[in-house]
C-alpha cells in the first residue's frame, strides 16, 4: 500500500478546494453541482464566457490500494470510485427546458501530485475545466474525459 503524501501543512488538515469551470457551453442553460441525493450548489462566478463553482472535498484516509479517498457532500458514489455530479437543466432546477442532464466528474482523474500540492493549503485549488456542450449542441453530460476535461493548479478564489 503506497500512502498518501501530503506537504507538511496538510497533515492536520485535508480540506482541498476544487473549481470546477465551464467553458464553451450553450447559452440558456442552468448549471449547478450536486450536493448529496439532491442538493443543488449554485456557480460562484458566471460569465457568457464561463461558469465556476468552488467546493471543498475531505480528504480521508487512504483506500487499500493507496488512492486518495474523497469525502463530503458533494462526493458521489462508493469511495473507490469517486465524483462529483455537474447538473445542467431541469437537473439543475430549470424549468421550461428540454435538457436534463448530468456530466460526472471522476475526482479519481485528477493527477496526484495536484492533489498533494493542494491539500490542506488554504491558499491553493485544483481547477477542473470543462468543455459545455456535447456534439449534440446539448450541455455536457455523462463521464468527462480529455481532452474536454483538464486539471490544473490555481490559487484560491477569494
């Protein structure tokens, strides 16, 4: 079993600050982050360019096989496989809408050494950016992959 290595700062605490931004999605849709079976969590910033939404992750105990265990409202299903749930339309709260989907986001995807660099240190996230809109021309939904996810190191938004 390879256990987790955090900075020294993170040993107390294993808080970790995800933004998960929206780029290039359709206009008119509602987009929200799920928190438990049907909590909606609303952007904290939102543009005609982009939609962000800033939540925080546990981090527990290490699983059996090493990988890092993803707690708290927003985490979604067994703790071996991860995610956080972006809801876009009538999932979102919209009414009078044709869409109603889920994009799901593997917090297992994100590389470790961002997860390491960001835990427990209050001034620093990991960005997940997302591309909007399906071939479809609907918003995203189902599992996420790059290239229309990317993972990135930011400072935390104020």
């Amino acid at each position: 079993m390879t256990a987790i290595r955090l900075p020294h700062h993170a040993r107390t605490s294993h808080a970790l600050q995800l933004i998960l931004t929206l780029t290039a999605f359709p206009s008119g849709v509602l987009f929200a982050v799920q928190q438990g079976r049907d909590g909606l969590w609303p952007p904290y910033a939102a543009s005609a360019e982009s939609i962000s939404f800033a939540i925080t992750m546990d981090i527990g105990p290490a699983l059996a096989d090493g990988s890092f265990n993803f707690r708290g409202p927003f985490a979604q299903g067994t703790p071996a496989d991860r995610f956080v749930y972006v809801n876009s339309g009538g999932y979102a709260g919209q009414q009078n809408t044709p869409w109603e989907r889920r994009a799901k986001i593997q917090l297992g995807g994100i590389p470790r050494g961002l997860v390491e660099a960001a835990a427990g240190d209050p001034d620093r996230a990991i960005e997940g950016r997302i591309h909007g809109t399906m071939p479809d021309g609907g918003p995203v939904c189902a599992t996420v992959h790059p290239p229309l996810l990317h993972w990135q190191l930011v400072a935390r938004p104020r």
